[in-house]
C-alpha cells in the first residue's frame, strides 16, 4: 500500500488538464462566438497624437452595404461615462475624462473617434475607411522629460502635465534613517554613485488578440470578453453605464494570455455593449493586431535617477530615487499605481538603512501605460542591479561580492526592510551557491579575462540579478493604505456532488496559468479524491459571483489558500455526519485519504469515505438532526502579507566588438519561490518569464515618431523573439517556504521576467566595459551596442543621459552603418540561435 507522501498530488509534475482542448482546437476563445442576428464592429482611428475634432461626415459609411449603424462620440457622449481608473495615488490627482470615443478631441494616435457597426467584419471594416474625420492638429507632448517641465501640455484644460507626486521617506515614515543625511555623509568619507536608466516603453504582446462579444436579448447583457478581470470587469462596467451590476454577467472564456495587457476596462468593451444596447442585438469586436499594438494599453516607459550611498568598504548606506513615469494620454485602471509598486522593491534584497522615493506621473499624447508582467517591479529590480554593478565597478571589486556583502543573510528573516514590508522567508545565499556552481562563475570569468588579455573580437560578460519581488498582491489593508480601490482577499467554493465528483469555483481567472490543473491538486489531496475526480470553474460571474481576478502573481497564494480553506470547511461539516455514521464522538474522528476512521479503532475498521458521505446528504434519510443536507463550502482568503519570492539569475553574453552583435551564451536561474504544487507548470512560467524579460533587454521597444505617430506598429517593428532567439536554460530551485499561506507557495508568474532583464544587460555591459562603456539604453540592439562601443562611453544612459540618446540612428557614411540582419528588419530581431552562436 502506498504511503500518503507517495500518493500526494501537490508537487508532482501534472500535465495541464486545459491543453487538451487547447492543443486539439477545441477552444473556447470569444472569437469563435457566433450568435444569430450578431452585428460585427470595427473602429474608426484617430491617425492624430493630438488634435481637435472639427466634423464627421458618416453619411457614405451609413449607406455601405450592411452596416446598421455608425455611431460617434457625439451620438455617445451621455451614455458612455469615463473609462474608470481605480488607483487615485494621491488626493490631489489630476486626470482628464477618458472617453471610450472621442468626443471634440483626440489625444493619442489610435483613439476611436466612430464605430461602425455592420452583418459582416469585412463590411464593418469597408465601412470604416468611409468615416470621413477633420481634424484640426494640435501640438503633441511626445517626449517624457519636456512633457514633465509643461513645455506642450497633453491636455491643456489640466493646466500640467503633472498627474501626480507619490513620495516615500523612510525618516519620516520611520522606517529608516534620513536619506539626504547619509547621502552627505558619503560625499565626505564614502563613495556616492549617481546614474540614471531608462525604461523603455514596451507592448504586451498576448498571443489571442482582444475580442468581446455582448448579448443583449436575455434578462441580462451578456458579455464574453478576453479579459484577465472579468469580475471587475463586471462591475466598472455597471459603475460607468449605469447598469444595474446585477444585469450584467461577464464571462472570460479560454483567453489566450494576457501579461497584464488584458487588465483593463477597455474603450472597445464599453463600445460594444453600447452598440449592443443601442441595435438591440448582439455585437462582435475583434482587435487586428496592429490595433492591438497601438491601442492597447503599453508598459514600463520611466526615466529613473538612482543615487546611492556606501561606504568605502562597499556597505551601502542610503538609496534615492526619482522617476518620472509616462501615463500615455489617459489613466487606465490602475495606471498611476503601477509605479509606485516598484517603490517597496527598490532596496530589493539589500539593508539599506536609509532610502527616499519619489515619483512623478505625467501625461503624454501617446497610448496609456498601465499594468505589464511584473508592474513596477522589473522596472525597480533592473535600477537597483545596474547600479550595484557599478558600485562594484567605484570600487574596482567583483559584483557578487558587493551583493553578498549587502544582503539580508538567511539568520535574519524575518526580516522588516527600510520600506516596512516584512519579508517573511528566504535564503539568498544557497539560490546563490547553486546558480554559481550550474553557472562555472569562475571558470568564465577566467575566460573573460583571457579574452581581454588577447584582444579578442568577440567579448565575454557576465551579468548578475539576485532579486526579490512581492507577489500575491494583497493584503486588503495594505492597499487601502495606498488608496487603491478595492482589496486583496479572493475566494474559492467547492461543491460535493452526490457521486462524489468535486466542483471548485475560483475567483481567480486562468488566461494561461494553469488554474484547472493546480486547483485540481491541491483539492485532492485535501479531500482525498482522484486528481480527475475535480472540475475547476472559474470566469464567468453568475457561476463565480465574487473574486478578484488574477494578476500581481496573486493566484496561487491567494487564490490557492481560499480553495484550502473551503475543502477544510468541507471536511469540518462532514465530521457530524460521519460520526453519526460511525456511531463515534465528533472529537474522536481522524480525516485522512478522503476517509474518516475513529481513533485507536484499530486498523481493520473501514471508516467512511467523503463520497458516501456527500451520497448520504443527498438522500439526506439519516442526517443528524440540526444538519443541513449539503457538504459545499465557501471560503474568503485576505493574507496578511505579501510573499517574496526571489532568486539568483546569472547570464553569459558575448558581444562582437566590430558588429556589436550580441549572443546569449549560457543562462543560469535559481529561484526560490517557496513550496510547489505543479513543478511542470513552474518551468513553464520561468521560461516564459526569462524570454520575456531578455527581450526587453536586447529586442523589445515601443518607437514613436516625432508626429505622435507608432512607428512599430506590427511584428515587423516590434521585435517579439521566437524560439530561434534563445537558448536552453538551466534552471533550479532552492525552497524556503511561504509563512503566509499554507502552501507555504510564493508565486512565480512573474519571475523570470522581472530577475532576467538586469542579468541581461549587466553582461552586455561587462564585455564591453573595459572599452569605455558604462550604460547602453535597452534593447542593446547590434547598432546601440556598435554606437557605445565606438563613441567609448555612456550611450542613452547611466551618467550623461539625453532625451535624444535614446534613438541612435548610424550617421551616414558610418563604418558597419548597416547592423546584422539587415535594412529590413531591426538590429537585434534574431541576434541568437538555439545554441547561442552569432546567426
């Protein structure tokens, strides 16, 4: 018979039960909906950053083939309220009306000014191109810096384009020492470091592009979107329209990734319930992808100035930041707050005893920035690891030194750090160890420096990440501290049929994580019922009425600890009847392996199983009296901290000095995030993670032209790798449980992604640091790489940065003016292969 441990599902590699219809077509994406009588829409685009609308002339659109109807923001402009932004960051902040279409004015290039709705897409589409629009073009603020000093103004009713000011000072909120203090002191006996990064602004490219589809023939308005938020969702939608939130049901069927690009109440959600409501019939809209890349939301986009105190022996003793961040031309959802979550996470892994942080939210006439897989935090672990590399550099010492010399030591967890945030449970040094031994640190550092010795062409570097992150994101109180507008609990039910089969119903909502199959895990070893024995339901609001979502890597340690607590309250009104069965005292049962046994009974006694006993309260002939004849429960988690997992992520980049090609040459990652209930499920997020996070450094960027206009608008343009772009990685894991739930998980959804960006570059830097360069401003493409290199010096950033350096273009004439890969396509779009060589 086996043991218990060898019979237990959470921690055994599980192939995901959603693949099955995923992989054989069998999906439910929203697209696929077809509903008889179902009006197709497509959008009319401003082709203007700013501009003031003088007249639209729908007159031929109206009389197209097929089309039903056109509407405008002037047709609209009492029904469709402002697009909602839940996060006010401070009282005083300042935010334009955001309307799902544009009423006198436009304020980014992609705002809809019309919808056309017609019996076909193709009709819809034709119709649009008729929409005729004047416009009367305005200046546009474009570039962050001068939009920050008001010299064009995004919205000129605001006065600014100052959103708002968050701050955090550790003296003052008595957490830490006085930064300015420290800072001065170092001046005089230490060594200050100052240097200034650049976030560029990023897409989230999700593979199943955005659809909603809304019914309103029912006694409901039923809407199916793409969407990782349907239960907020729901309720926006009810706050802006002013619907009844008890007539509206939202459903997210299969939804084919999000990266936080889907958390939003979008323009094109509330256009197509209008139309619906308007027509009286169902309506479609389906995004093409250059809609996607223009006009929903972006990430990250920041200017960060970092000023760091040490000692002369390398112990740091204050930290500064100053931001300024790029909210686009509206504020979305939780637009403004985004930044302010990387505030707690710039200290990082480190002591710091003083630290202050400021950040200044500004406008600009591009698309609106809001959450992106990590949201604040990869933007605050990629300052903080560049600048300790280069206070390892001040000092003429080994990075990993400094950082080991620095962090919280595994004795000291629990550990408050100088922003207050208790970091429950780590151990920096054995992910360390374990990264350095996969790695060979030594044996390629030697390398590295007989590269050096003999000139070679092709450099080595070594880049170093040790972070840490807080996931789950939650507790309640700790967000309505920061003025957030709703809280950090979810919940969970599980329902016991007669035959013995279990329903789980999440709040949370999968758009890829895997929830069916992690759910189904933890509920069977709670319960003791077979892996296949549980169905998980989960986004849509009349089977799931309540949640919150899913995001800020809150699923499984929130989400996770909501479906434990209901299964133990399944077992707790169980126990009544199985006594009762057993003819024994409620105090004297034992629940193990989905049966109740009485203790000291001895081992030949039977026992009951919970699937006879979920039978018996459905006949419900002999219940003890008082008890209800149900075994479901329901359960609400609210943690009382975050989780903080973290990791060592080493990387090997070589760099060619006369292309400025780069090529990954090894990547190793040692997370510790905690226990693990799928460790299938884990490497998948970390792969994912890593891909995305290394694409930021060496391949992803939002480009805009000086007119406003997206200039990479389509995968021409935006350089999304594939495959063919990276390597085999290794990863580990070292595990020091979560005190927070009782997983004892940390989350992982956003690991890779946050951890793998500074490793990235710190490498592409340290092959090329000792030719004069100190920063080069992501994607190090082939052609900044080149540019650095043969200006032999700071390039876009670290400590001269302009505005202006941020685009290089070669200069006519130049040597290697055409970077690898060729006049069509961007530097860096396939600068590796599947083994790491030059391709």
């Amino acid at each position: 018979m086996s043991s218990p441990e060898a019979s237990r599902e959470v921690g055994r590699d599980r192939r995901r039960k959603e693949d099955q219809r995923l992989i054989t077509g069998r999906t439910r994406w929203t697209d696929n909906l077809q509903m008889t009588g179902m009006l197709h829409l497509a959008m009319v685009r401003s082709p203007y950053a700013h501009a003031r609308i003088t007249g639209i002339d729908t007159t031929a659109a109206r009389e197209s083939e097929g089309v039903v109807a056109v509407l405008t923001g002037e047709d609209l402009k009492d029904q469709q309220g402002s697009l909602p932004c839940a996060w006010p960051i401070t009282e005083d902040q300042k935010a334009p009306p955001h309307p799902a279409v544009a009423v006198d004015r436009v304020a980014f290039s992609g705002e809809v000014v019309a919808v056309v709705a017609a019996r076909t897409a193709a009709a819809a589409r034709d119709a649009s191109e008729l929409v005729e629009v004047d416009y009367e073009e305005l200046p546009a603020a474009l570039e962050l810096k001068a939009a920050a000093a008001d010299e064009t103004l995004a919205h000129p009713d605001l006065g600014t384009n100052k959103s708002a000011t968050w701050v955090f000072d550790s003296a003052e909120a008595g957490t830490g020492e006085d930064v300015d203090a420290a800072i001065e002191q170092a001046r005089q006996d230490g060594v200050v470091i100052e240097r200034e990064f650049r976030q560029q602004r990023l897409i989230p490219s999700f593979m199943e592009p955005r659809s909603v589809v809304v019914d309103p023939t029912g006694e409901q308005f039923v809407m199916w979107s793409s969407t990782q938020v349907p239960h907020i969702l729901r309720l926006m939608l009810a706050l802006t329209l002013g619907v009844p939130e008890h007539k509206i049901r939202v459903i997210a069927p299969d939804v084919g990734g999000g990266f936080g690009g889907k958390l939003q109440v979008t323009p094109e959600e509330v256009l197509t319930f209008l139309v619906a409501r308007h027509t009286g019939r169902p309506a479609k809209w389906t995004e093409t992808r250059s809609e996607s890349l223009l006009a929903a939301h972006h990430g990250r986009d920041q200017w960060q100035r970092l000023t760091l105190a040490a000692t002369k022996d390398g112990t740091v003793t204050a930290l500064k930041v100053d931001l300024l961040a790029d909210m686009g031309a509206y504020l979305g959802l939780v637009t403004p707050g985004v930044p302010i979550l990387g505030a707690f996470m710039f200290n990082a892994i480190y002591k710091f005893p003083a630290y202050r942080f400021t950040c200044t939210n500004v406008f600009t006439n591009k698309t609106w920035t809001d959450a992106y897989r990590g949201a604040g935090r990869p933007e605050a672990t990629f300052a903080i690891e560049r600048i300790m590399d280069e206070l390892a550099v001040e000092l003429g010492r080994d990075p990993m030194e400094v950082r080991e010399q620095n962090w919280i030591t595994h004795e000291e967890f629990p550990f408050t750090t100088v922003c207050g945030l208790e970091y429950d449970s780590g151990n920096y040094e054995a992910a360390t160890a374990r990264a350095m031994e996969l790695f060979g640190y030594e044996e390629l550092r030697a390398e590295q420096a007989r590269r050096r010795e003999n000139g070679d062409r092709v450099q080595l570097g070594l880049g170093i990440s040790t972070f840490t992150e807080m996931c789950g994101l939650a507790p309640s109180r700790v967000l309505g501290s920061l003025n957030y507008g709703a809280g950090g609990w979810e919940t969970a039910s599980i329902r016991m049929l007669p035959s013995g089969k279990v329903e789980v119903i999440t709040g949370s909502s999968a758009h890829g994580q895997g929830h069916e199959t992690a759910w189904s895990q933890i509920v069977a070893d709670q319960l003791g019922v077979p892996f296949d024995d549980v169905e998980v339901l989960h986004g849509d609001t009349q089977i799931s009425h309540k949640g919150l979502d899913t995001y800020g890597s809150r699923s499984l340690v929130v989400g996770g600890q909501a479906v434990i607590n209901a299964a133990q309250k399944v077992i707790e009104k169980a126990k009544p009847l199985a006594a009762h069965v057993l003819e024994a005292n409620v105090d004297d049962l034992e629940f193990s392996q989905g049966t109740f046994t009485v203790r000291g009974a001895g081992e030949d006694q039977e026992g009951i199983g919970l699937a006879q006993l979920a039978l018996n309260v459905f006949a419900a002939h002999d219940l003890p009296d008082g008890m209800e004849p149900t075994l479901d429960a329901d359960a609400t988690f609210d943690p009382v901290n975050f989780s903080f997992p973290h990791g060592t992520h080493l990387c090997a980049m070589e760099v060619d000095t006369e292309t400025g090609a780069t090529s990954m040459r090894s990547y190793v990652c040692v997370d510790d995030i905690g226990n693990v209930v799928n460790p299938l499920i884990v490497e998948g997020q970390v792969h994912g993670g890593l891909v995305q996070g290394i694409a930021q450094a060496l391949w992803e960027e939002a480009v805009y032209d000086d007119q406003g206009t997206l200039v990479s608008g389509s995968f021409v343009d935006y350089t999304l790798p594939t495959s063919a772009d990276t390597i085999n990685f290794v990863t580990d894991r070292t595990v020091s449980p979560a005190t927070s739930n009782d997983l004892g998980a940390k989350g992982v959804g956003e690991a890779g992604c946050i951890a793998s960006t500074p490793a990235v570059v710190n490498a592409v830097l340290d092959a090329v640091r000792h030719l004069g360069v100190d920063d080069i401003t992501m994607p190090c493409t082939p052609e900044r790489v080149w540019r650095a290199i043969h200006e032999g010096g700071s390039q876009g950033g670290g400590r001269t940065p302009t505005e202006d350096s941020a685009e290089p273009h070669f200069a006519p004439g130049a040597p290697n003016q055409d970077p690898p890969g060729g006049e069509d396509r961007p530097a860096g779009a396939h600068s590796t292969s599947t083994d790491g060589s030059p391709s």
